[in-house]
C-alpha cells in the first residue's frame, strides 16, 4: 500500500530530523519519499509554513544553540557538526534567527551569578541589622 502525501512529507520532515548535520539535496530527499522535487516543496510548505530547507536551517541553528548552550566546543566544531559548510554562512544564519553571534548567544546564556542569600536567622543570630527592604 503506498503512503499518502500527508505521511510522504511526514517522512521527509523525519528525515531532515534524522539527518539534518548531513548534505541532503532536496533531489535526495524527494526522492527518498517518492515524490518529485518541485512537488515535495510545495507539499511540505502547505503543510508546515516552510520549506524544507527553511525547516533544515532551523533544525541546525536549534542544534547549535543547545550545544553553544551546553558544551565548550569552538563555534567552528559547532558549525560543522550541525551540518554547515561554511563559519559565514552558519554564522550570518545565526544572527538572523536569534538577533546574535554564535559567540555572543554562549555568552548571553552563561548562568548569571545569583545573589548571595543569607538566611534571616542566621543574620539575628550574629546580630546583622542593616536588612535590605523587600
């Protein structure tokens, strides 16, 4: 029984999922969910709001914000593991998806240092006074 459009293009969303730090042409892709590419385009974007490639950047800036976020690697280990070719290209994506630099968006989510909180028990029993007003 052959799939209905709905789940072809489900497919290929599971797909660009799947594979997004590889090269995939939609030629490769369209033809991995039987249909043409022009098709497979128009399809996808009814369905989702965008292209399949707009989908793919997306899927890769999501990548690289969680590994900015969560590991030390170089921007440019970064790039290339989520699929980019190019450090421009990947960056200058970047910026226009999050309003940032890759270099500044893993500063930006640096945990801030939280205040010290000192217990108000602790600050009767060594006589603290001077209390902030809340």
């Amino acid at each position: 029984m052959p799939l209905t459009v709905p789940k072809q293009i489900r497919l290929a969303r599971r797909l660009l999922d799947q594979h997004y730090a590889t090269p995939i042409t939609i030629e490769a892709l369209g033809s991995q969910v039987a249909l043409s590419p022009y098709y497979l385009i128009r399809a996808f974007k009814h369905i989702y709001k965008q292209t399949p490639h707009q989908y793919l950047i997306g899927r890769r800036i999501a990548k690289a914000k969680e590994l900015l976020r969560n590991t030390q690697i170089s921007v440019t280990e970064i790039c290339a593991a989520v699929g980019f070719e190019s450090l421009g290209s990947f960056s200058t994506l970047f910026r226009k998806a999050t309003g940032l630099s890759p270099r500044a968006y893993r500063a930006s989510s640096l945990p801030a240092a939280s205040p010290t909180y000192i217990p108000l028990c602790v600050c009767f029993l060594h006589g603290i006074q001077d209390l902030p007003d809340f």
